[in-house]
C-alpha cells in the first residue's frame, strides 16, 4: 500500500476514539477527533453527552513516515482504513469542511447517515480480482455484504462484495460517499 503525505483516516476501538486522540496529541501528532452533542435518555433522566461524529474513526495528518509509524504505535490497537489496497485519505479542504460544521454555532443535531446502493442499482466494481466488471444490486444486507448478480458472461452470478469494492457511474466509490 502506498503511504501519502496527508490527512488519513485511522479505525480505532469503538468507544476509545477520545483516548487515541489525547495520545496522538502527547506525541505531537496532528489529530482531528470531530465530536458532535447528542442527547441520551434513560427511564429517569436525559443528558446531552459528546460524541464522535464518525465512530470509531479519527483522522491523523500524516507528514512523514515517521508519523506513519508512531501512530501505529498508540497502546490502545488501531489501524488505517483502507479500501481495496488504498489507504483511505480526506482532502484538506473536507478537514476544514467537516470542522466548520462541528464547531460552528448555527449547526445543531448533526448526525451521519450511509449511503447504501439500492436493488436493482447498476454499479462497478473497481477493486480486486473482478475489477472493471459491470454488476446488478440484488440484495442489501449491511455494509459488509452486498449481494451483486454479474451477468456479463450471459450467466447469473451472485456473489458478496465489500461495498468499498463498489462505484456507481459517476464513479463515487460508496464508502467514501
């Protein structure tokens, strides 16, 4: 996998997202953890808690190997996503979009929502031994596994493909949607 100068996204444990941050920053790594209020109830109360807006995900600016490699060291296990052999990067520019969002005061109830394919969705495939092949969306279970029919050998074939496999036309790759 090729290791870019830049912001990357890091997959931590859920729950420990806050921890691998406070780390990140004693090793002088710069660190982006967005956090977002929300609101809990319980039988007898309710409070308004922070919490990250991505979950189990916090994005470290890279700039030399050297920060490629402390990060991988953080007592709490952690690694870098990656889709397809590609280590998931965010530009920049949506650090300062995603930022603006979360500390801006005219923003509330933010929340995040995935982008799934629906059935009967024509789609790519643009990583792995079956890449280039054209494939139908027939059955959606989670973002794990989608179901695709590949019909370009004049036969039904089914099979289940990780949804950053996946790009629709316009060639937006679903886990980056």
């Amino acid at each position: 996998m090729d290791r870019k100068i830049g912001w990357h996204v890091l997959y931590v444990k859920y729950r420990h997202e806050n921890k691998v941050y406070k780390e990140l920053k004693e090793k002088k790594i710069e660190a982006f953890l967005p956090m977002v209020t929300s609101v809990r109830k319980w039988s007898d109360r309710t409070k308004k808690i922070q919490v990250p807006l991505f979950p189990s995900y916090v994005f470290v600016n890279i700039r030399s190997n050297k920060d490629f490699h402390d990060v991988l060291t953080v007592d709490i296990g952690c690694s870098f996503l990656s889709f397809g052999g590609e280590y998931g990067q965010v530009s920049e520019k949506e650090i300062q979009q995603i930022k603006f969002l979360v500390e801006g005061k005219d923003f509330n109830d933010i929340q995040i929502g995935k982008v799934f394919p629906k059935i009967g969705d024509k789609l790519k495939i643009e990583h792995g031994q079956l890449s280039g092949l054209e494939c139908e969306v027939f059955r959606v279970e989670n973002e794990h596994r989608i179901n695709v029919r590949l019909s370009s050998l004049r036969q039904d074939i089914s099979a289940i493909i990780p949804l950053s496999y996946l790009s629709n036309n316009n060639g937006n790759n679903f886990a980056q949607a």
